[in-house]
C-alpha cells in the first residue's frame, strides 16, 4: 500500500473547519487577494483626506482652520477605530468576517460620499470669489459627517485584520514560510505605498478635472471589486480560531499580578504558566538582550529582525529632521540675502529637499514594516489583530500630538502680528526651529525605543508539528 503524506498546519483550519491542508490553504495567492483589499482602502481614504480642505473650504464655504481639523479628525479616527477592529476580529468575528464586514462599510461610506457631491441639495449654494458666501448648514455637513465618518469607521475595522489575516497564509512555524511572511509585510507596505500614489495622483487629478462624485465613485465600484476578489478565495484561505476576549487576557494578568505580588519567584518559571495553550502565553523576561547589531549573518534569511528595522527606522527619520533643519537653514539664508520678506520664489533649487524626503521616507518604511512584523508574530494568538490594532492606533495619536504640538509651538512662539516659529509667512517664521525640536524628539524617543527594547526577550516558535507519512499500519499504532 502506497504511503500517504498529509502536510497540515498545526494551528490553522480551512473554510470547513478542517485542518489546514498546506499544499491547498494559504501561500502567496491568497495573501494577493487579501492586498487587494489594502490598496482599494488606501485609495479611498487617502483619495479623499489629501482634497478635502479644498472640498471644505471652496464647495461648502467652511473656514480654513475648520476644514484642517475636519481633515485631522477625520484620519486619526479613522486610525483609532483600528483598536475596535481588532477587539471585535480576535473576541468575537476572526479576520476574515471582520474584513468583509467593515470593507462593505466602507464602501456604503464613499457610496455617500458621492451622492453627496452630487446632489445640489446637499450642499450650500456656488458664489463667486470676494462675494459673502453662505456656508453649509447643519443638515449638509451632517450628511459630510455621516459618510466621512462610515468611511472612518470601515478603514479602522478592515485595517488592523488585512495584515494579520495576510499573515495567517504562512506558518511562522515553518523556516521556508516564516521567510516568505517577512516578504509580505514589505509588499504590504509598498502596496499601502502605492495605492496612496494612485490617490494623490490620478484620483485627486479626477476629483480636479472631471467631478469629485466620479471619483468617489470609482472609489466606491473599486471596493466592490476588491470585496469580490477577496471573498474568491475563501477556499483557499488558512483560518485561525478566536481564543476568546484579549481584554480578558488583559485583566487576567492585571489581577493576577496583584494578588500575587508578595509571592517568591519560583526557580522554575515554567511553574509561573497554569494550563493555557503555549503559544498564547507572554515569554517571562529574565535578562537583558541588545537587540541593535548592524548585520545578521547574510544567509538568505531576512538580513534584520523587526525591533531592528524600527531602530534603523528610528535613526533614519532623526537624519531626516536633521536634514530638514539644515535645509530650512540654508533657504532663510537665501531669502535674507535676497531681501525677500514676501513669499515670491527664491532662487534655490527645490531639489535641496529630496534628502530629507528620502530618509523620513525610508525611515518610515523601516518602522512600519517593523512594528507591524513585531506586532503579529510576537504577540500572542488570541491578541495578534488587536496588537496590530494598538500599533495603528500610534498612527491615530501621531495626528493628534501633531496638532497639539503645532498649537503649543505658535502660542508660546507665537506674537500679535502672526509672528513667531510658525508664521504665515515663511520667510518671517523659524521653521528650522521647529525642525530642531523634532530632531531632539525624534533622538529622545529613539533613546526611550532602545531602553524598552534591551528589556524585550522575543519570542520563539517552536517546530511545527506536520503529520507524517500514515499508511495502514501507522494508523493502526495511533488507534
């Protein structure tokens, strides 16, 4: 009797409940569907966010500073709801249904959003420049609001399941597929990279050019596409089942912990455990681990770990404030040269700013793809879509402290006049300043990265548990 080999993934199951079989279930074709979904969402939400001053401002006649804190609100919403997501995709729905559910929302959202561009009702009526236009009414911006806030509702939802649930189609177990897992989150973001092109260019060039209604509703046709596509590869998908509440998990440790505050560690800190599953308990830290070394011996395994990508990260977006500073520096030197108090075009190349655009970016690419690594392999399983939510809510905050610090610096830098660091006009202002104090942030932080990361022990899989060759006799002896 010829021998038999099932190749099943240990903790993963298909759209039947089944083990996963691996050579049917997950790999890179089902992750594919799944970045679908992430480049639509990109489109949309920064299709719309990257315009909507403009929307705010020349169609429903808002203030400039109403239509910016609309914008900010908007974003760091829509970050901040990544959390829910994540609660309700690990408590109570799993990735799959989560993503489905929260992409369909927002597709119900730019669906508004369209109608309201297009109906005239929905807005206050066109004026011309210098007349005294009448803003929107409560009604309008109500409707603005409803979708927006859809919209907002269905990136936060979706956003914190598409990395994990595109991480569940390879076995961190395996070496060959934790590699091709390191792989995805790099695609992941240039794929976030790219549909955010798409949307501040082509999509706002349609907003501009023929209507905002047709782009929003290329936004909104595209996301039913994606929907469509993902949904084409439930039978192909790899599933992970929900381990119950992570905020549980969360009070659990925190009572714990307090009730047993005055007990003497044990010797052996495997007796710290009760009868949890292992791979959704928290390593027990006992030791310091430096975790920044340059290079990892080159072996065609990923040439650095996820806290190191953040540490590089970290230091690149240092150099780019650094830069932006010394940039900033040397065109204010131009403009007093040039006895330029107005805004009129220096004669300074617009090039001087690539350095700094390139290390933020680079140094951005570095700390997402790192924290989001970080966030879903070494978290344990019951709590991966809300560690990946926690992680996006940072982005949330980020919005946030921005206007916050923006609205500290030109208080106490600030004069009657309009004066001060931040100036209306540039040329009078101290941006370099500014730059400067992000730079000494941006090193403060990178110290506080570091003293947290020398405390982090990491944690690590163990082999995965693949059944071998079963033939008749072999099934006889499991009986």
């Amino acid at each position: 009797m010829e021998k038999k080999m099932s190749w099943t993934v240990a903790d993963a199951v298909d759209y039947k409940g089944f083990p996963a079989d691996r050579s049917k279930t997950g790999g890179w074709v089902p992750a594919a569907l799944i970045l679908g979904i992430e480049i639509v969402e990109r489109l949309s939400t920064m299709g719309i966010a990257v315009n909507l001053v403009t929307y705010m401002m020349g169609v429903m006649h808002l203030p400039s500073s109403t239509a910016a804190n609309t914008v900010t609100d908007f974003m760091g919403t829509s970050f901040l709801l990544c959390l829910l997501g994540g609660f309700l995709a690990d408590s109570f729905l799993g990735r799959y249904k989560t993503i489905g559910i929260f992409a369909s929302i927002q597709t119900l959202g730019t669906a508004s959003l369209a109608i309201s561009t297009t109906l005239p009702q929905l807005r206050p009526p066109p004026c011309h420049s210098g007349e005294n236009c009448k803003p929107a009414n409560g009604f309008q911006m109500g409707i603005l609001y409803l979708a927006l806030y859809l919209i907002a509702l269905g990136t936060g939802g979706l956003k914190s399941s598409v990395s994990g649930f595109g991480s569940d189609q390879f076995d961190e177990k395996d070496e060959k597929e934790k590699s091709q897992m390191t792989y995805f989150f790099n695609r992941f973001f240039f794929f976030i990279s790219f549909g955010t092109l798409a949307a501040v260019t082509v999509l706002v060039y349609i907003q501009d050019e023929v209507s905002r209604s047709w782009a929003y509703g290329i936004c909104s046709v595209s996301m039913v596409i994606a929907i469509l596509i993902f949904l084409s590869g439930t039978k192909r998908y790899r599933y992970k089942k929900s381990l119950g509440s992570p905020i549980v998990h969360i009070f659990q440790v925190i009572v714990a912990a307090s009730k047993k505050r005055k007990m003497e560690l044990p010797y052996n800190v495997g007796s710290l455990y009760e009868d949890t599953p292992e791979a959704s308990r928290i390593e027990h830290t006992e030791q310091f681990r430096l975790i920044m070394p340059l290079w990892k011996k080159w072996n065609g395994k990923p040439g650095f770990t996820s806290l190191q990508r953040i540490g590089i990260g970290l230091m690149l977006s240092i150099l780019g404030m650094a830069a932006a500073c010394v940039c900033e520096m040397k065109r204010l030197s131009v403009a007093k040269g040039e006895g330029r108090s107005n805004q009129a075009t220096l004669p300074i190349s617009v090039f001087l700013l690539i350095p700094q655009f390139f290390l933020v970016g680079a140094g951005e690419a570095f700390i997402y793809t790192g924290q989001l690594d970080f966030f879903i392999t070494q978290s344990p399983k019951g709590m991966k879509t809300m560690s990946t939510g926690l992680f996006l809510t940072t982005l949330s905050l980020g919005f946030f402290v921005s206007s916050f610090l923006v609205s500290v610096i030109k208080k106490v830098t600030g004069t009657r006049d309009g004066q001060g660091w931040l100036a209306d006009n540039i040329n009078k202002g101290r941006l370099d300043l500014f730059y400067a104090l992000l730079t000494i942030l941006s090193f403060i932080n990178f110290v506080a990265f570091v003293v947290c990361a020398l405390w982090y022990k990491p944690k690590k899989p163990k082999p995965s548990m693949q059944m071998g060759a079963i033939n008749g006799s072999s099934a006889e002896e499991k009986c």
